[in-house]
C-alpha cells in the first residue's frame, strides 16, 4: 500500500491549517497514496488556546476534513481536538475517508520535560484500529511512543502498521530519542511504524518560547526489522513510500518476539 505522511507546522488557526492539510492531502493523492497521515494537532498547535478551539469530532472542522478526504478519494489522518469536561480537552486522531471511520484518543498525556500536558488534556483508555484493503493499522499518538506494551498490544490484536502522529518536543538529545524509540517500537512489535511528526516551526521563520511541543520533523516510515525505509528531514514536506505487509509476516517468523512473550 502507498501511504503518504505529511509533516506540516501548524499554525494557531484551525481555518489556515485546513488549507495546509487540503493541500499536502492533494499531493499525496496525486501521487497515488491510500492513507495521507498528518501529525498530532494539526487542527492547532501546542501552546494556543485549546479549549476555545476545540470541536466535536462532527464539527465543522472534522466536517470539512471529511470533505477532503471524500473529496480526494483517500484516507485522512490528523490530529484535532474535542471538548471534555471540567474546560479540558481530548486530543484526538481523526481517521476519516476510503473506508474509515475512528477517532483515537490519546491514552498517555505528556507530563514531562516541564510539559503538563494532563493539565488541559483528558486522557483515553482505549485502543483503536482501523482496517483499509486487508491491512490493519493501530493508532498511536506522540508520548504513546515511550510505552511499547501499547505497541505490542496493538500488534497482539492484529496490527501490520501502527500510524504514529506526533508534536515531538524539541531540546538536546530529543531527535536522537525520536528515532531511537521508533525504531524500538517497529522491534517490539515487529510492525511497520508510520511516524508523522510536526514540522520544525523553525525552518519557517516562527521562534517557539515555552514548553509546549511544536514538533522536530524528522517523521519516518520504519520496517518491522527497525530499518529506515525513508525519513524527512525538519522542514514541511511530504513523503510518499510504500508498505508490504507481508514483509510483516516476514519478520515475525524471523522474529517471533509476540509468539515467544511470556509476559
């Protein structure tokens, strides 16, 4: 299958980063991908105001994300925000179009790095897949990805990929971290792992103050053995690769990690 992940920096304006995502979702279209993968809060950046931006996942806004999706005829991932109680919000991964139709909410919230994350952010409990022409995807989120049990337990419940849509907080050794622990998770769970990663608001022009995570870049699409198959670099972009699943099965009779778990 041939996936797109569009690593776009998010502005603080729901509207403006709706033509951000119509437009990388077009090119990814273009260049024949099933699924076009966009990165944790495409919907607005950390540090805005989220509550007062956020919507019902059958909103306007997931509205007309839904529109692109059928529009283009393609599968749209991206990361938005919903109310929740007590003025907080959910963070939520939107998977609309071609077939799918799931919301994901973030299960660990970022408490770390002088972040609170959990401060505005209701955390979920629930894994999610969605299913597009026989390949099964998990979905995972950001700070997910220091947790390999939600890995593998994604991949105990069938998953060939897990689509990992990030905001990865910037500072000394953390692109190093970025793509250590997404190798690792591709290991762990012997599945291919989609990682979308919010651009570098730097190589745009924007200085970023405060903890909140903006994003490195860097996203990458990582083979069940842990191998790079391709990787962006800081800046926006978009990157087009196809999966095999079958390299999948592959590499759990090589590496039957799942199969031989005693834990």
């Amino acid at each position: 299958m041939r996936i797109a992940l569009c690593q776009l920096a998010a502005t603080a304006d729901p509207a403006t980063n709706l033509e951000l995502i119509r437009d990388a979702a077009k090119q990814a279209a273009d260049a024949g991908a099933r699924i076009a993968v966009f990165p944790e809060a495409a919907m607005a950046h950390f540090g805005t105001d989220l509550a007062a931006v956020a919507e019902p996942d059958d909103g306007p806004w997931a509205s007309a994300v839904r529109a692109i999706a059928d529009d283009l005829a393609i599968t749209v991932i991206a990361g938005m925000f919903t109310p929740a109680d007590q003025g907080r919000v959910r963070n939520v991964l939107l998977a609309t179009g071609g077939g799918a139709a799931a919301t994901y909410q973030k299960i660990h919230v970022y408490d770390a790095f002088g972040h609170r994350e959990s401060d505005t952010v209701d955390p979920g409990e629930t894994l999610v897949h969605i299913e597009l022409d026989g390949i099964r995807f998990g979905l995972a989120t950001c700070y997910d990805v220091r947790f390999p049990e939600l890995f593998r337990a994604l991949a105990r419940d069938g998953a060939d990929a897990v689509i990992l849509c990030a905001a990865w907080g910037a500072g000394p050794g953390k692109l190093a971290q970025w793509e250590l622990l997404t190798r690792a998770r591709a290991l762990d769970s012997t599945s291919w792992i989609l990682a979308c990663d919010q651009a570098d608001p730097a190589t745009i022009g924007v200085d970023v103050d405060g903890p909140a995570p903006r994003g490195i870049g860097h996203s990458a699409v990582i083979a069940p053995d842990g191998t790079v198959a391709d990787s962006l670099e800081a800046a926006p972009g978009v990157l087009i690769a196809d999966i095999d699943p079958g390299r999948v099965e592959t590499v759990r009779r090589s590496i039957p990690v799942l199969a031989n778990a005693r834990l």
